[in-house]
C-alpha cells in the first residue's frame, strides 16, 4: 500500500480544511493509499517532517496558499525528494493551485488529484530559492507580507486591498536595470513582475505565460506616466485581457539578471514570502517539479 504525505494548514483562507480532512482520509484509503498527516503550525519545523520519505511514498498532499505551497516545495528540492505534490487550494490566494487545474472546492480537487496522471511544470528560481508562481518588487508587492493572518483569514483578498493602501503614500519608485538575452531595461518602475503562472492574487496578469515551456515571463511597468499607468493597472489584471496595454513591456526568459540602485530601500516578494535581496539572478528549471493536476 503507498504512502502519502498530507502537510494541511489549518488557519490558512477561511479554515475550511479542517471541515474536510475525513473526507480526505476516507477518499484516500479508498483508493488504497495510506495517508500520513501532519498539522502546520506558527512553529512547525517541516524540515523534520520528510525525515522518513523513502520509496514506499507515492506523492505528497499540500493544503494551504502558494506561502505554504512555496515554503515545502523549497524542502523537497533541498532534500532531494522527487515526488509529485497535489495541492489543495485552501489558503486565501491559490494561484499555483488553480495554474495546474484544481478547482476551488475542497472535494473536487481531492477527487481530480486522486484521479490525475503525473505531469512536470517549470519553477523560478531567485538567488537559490525556488518560486512556484510569481517574483515581484515595486508597488504592493511586499503587502502580503504585511498583512496580519487574521486579517487575512477575516477579510479575505480584501484584506490585501486595506493594506496596499496604506502603504501607497510610503511608496518609492524601483530604480531597475534589468539584463537578460532577450532584452535589457534601465529606468525607473511602478512595478517588475517574473512570473512561472499567469495570476497574482487570482487577477491574471501574465496572460500568455505556459508553465511547462521552459521561459518565465517579465512584466515591467515604467514609470513614465504615473498616474495613467495606475489608470490602466485594472485594465491589466482583467482576467479575459488578453493583451498588455500600450506602455508595459514584456518579454519572455529563462535567465534574468536584476538590481537597483538604493538595495537598502527596497523588498523582493516570492510566492507572498519575502523574497531575496539585490541584486538577484532568476533562472527558470525547466520541468523542475512534477504535479497531479490537469493543466
């Protein structure tokens, strides 16, 4: 009988795991598998929850937001372990989750992972620490961080939406220089974007990003027309867009190199986690972790 290895937060999104884990067991053991739990706490060390992985564990079983998804992804590559992963989307952004196909309900996405066949997708990687979905800086980027989890778990996306505003007037515009093969950029910036997925809080921002063609895709936003850049951010993030307004660069890759100037003035974002410091590398591995999901 194979293993899997079920890691759940219980205080991410609105809690709604907890309502579920003995379908989840049930639905699980029906199939055949014996399922392993381990409950993610504030001071959880999940680097000693894969001390017995060996050969007998079929995949591993995430339930939370991209944060949780971003934190045990990073483990596994640390520690070797090459299995699929499955992700429930139960935190308050999926966007990793809903990338590879998982449906916002808990039951559906047990029943699609369990009946899924293994495939591979690319993942980012910043200075050493891999990203799943998306590496940010500039305007509202670090608000994740900022954003108290009872906020969070009270007010949903909302409560991302409070916080940016309060931080708009301590604003400072990015001052970039960005080189890769492709293309290069120096100037000023609203907002960089290198994104694995296509969404950044469930608004879809890299329209024609693919997760699995090897290249990220970078989004700069200039600070040339500040205010009609604003104008046009919501524009961007409309989720049937399909096109980058007049003013936004993009371009594809799968090696960037990226500073400013004032390093101390400014914060990285991975996955809604702080990410590294400048200046920072970002590569893409391609097919660099597999996944049960339909995408």
């Amino acid at each position: 009988m194979k293993k899997v290895k079920f890691l759940y937060n219980p205080f991410s999104g609105e809690k709604e795991i907890v309502k579920y884990l003995d379908y989840i067991i049930y639905s699980y053991q029906k199939k055949g598998y014996t399922i392993i739990p381990y409950r993610i706490s504030f001071d959880s060390n999940l680097e000693n929850v894969f001390e017995d992985i060996d050969e007998s564990f079929h995949h591993i079983l995430i339930s939370g937001g991209d944060g949780t998804v971003n934190e045990i992804v990073n483990i596994m590559k640390r520690k070797n372990i090459d299995l699929p992963i499955g992700v429930i989307p139960a935190g308050t952004a999926n966007d990793f989750a809903h990338l590879i196909g998982m449906p916002q309900s808990i039951r559906y996405s047990i029943d699609m992972i369990l009946n899924s066949e293994v495939s591979t997708v690319d993942l980012g990687k910043a200075n050493g620490k891999y990203f799943v979905n998306i590496f940010s800086s500039g305007l509202f980027t670090d608000v994740s961080q900022k954003t108290p989890t009872e906020y969070k778990n009270t007010f949903g996306k909302l409560a991302y939406y409070f916080t940016g505003i309060k931080e708009l007037p301590k604003f400072k515009m990015l001052d970039l220089m960005v080189k890769s093969k492709e293309y290069s950029f120096e100037g000023s910036s609203i907002l960089f974007f290198v994104f694995n997925g296509r969404t950044a809080g469930n608004f879809q921002v890299a329209h024609d990003s693919t997760v699995d063609d090897g290249f990220l895709d970078v989004i700069i936003i200039p600070k040339e027309n500040f205010l009609e850049k604003l104008y046009i951010l919501p524009h961007l993030m409309l989720k049937n867009n399909t096109s980058y307004p007049k003013g936004i660069i993009h371009f594809k890759t799968d090696e960037i190199e990226i500073d400013v100037k004032n390093k101390g003035d400014y914060t990285t974002d991975i996955d809604g986690e702080p990410g590294p410091h400048f200046p920072i590398k970002i590569t893409c591995e391609k097919n660099g972790l597999k996944v049960l999901g339909w995408i």
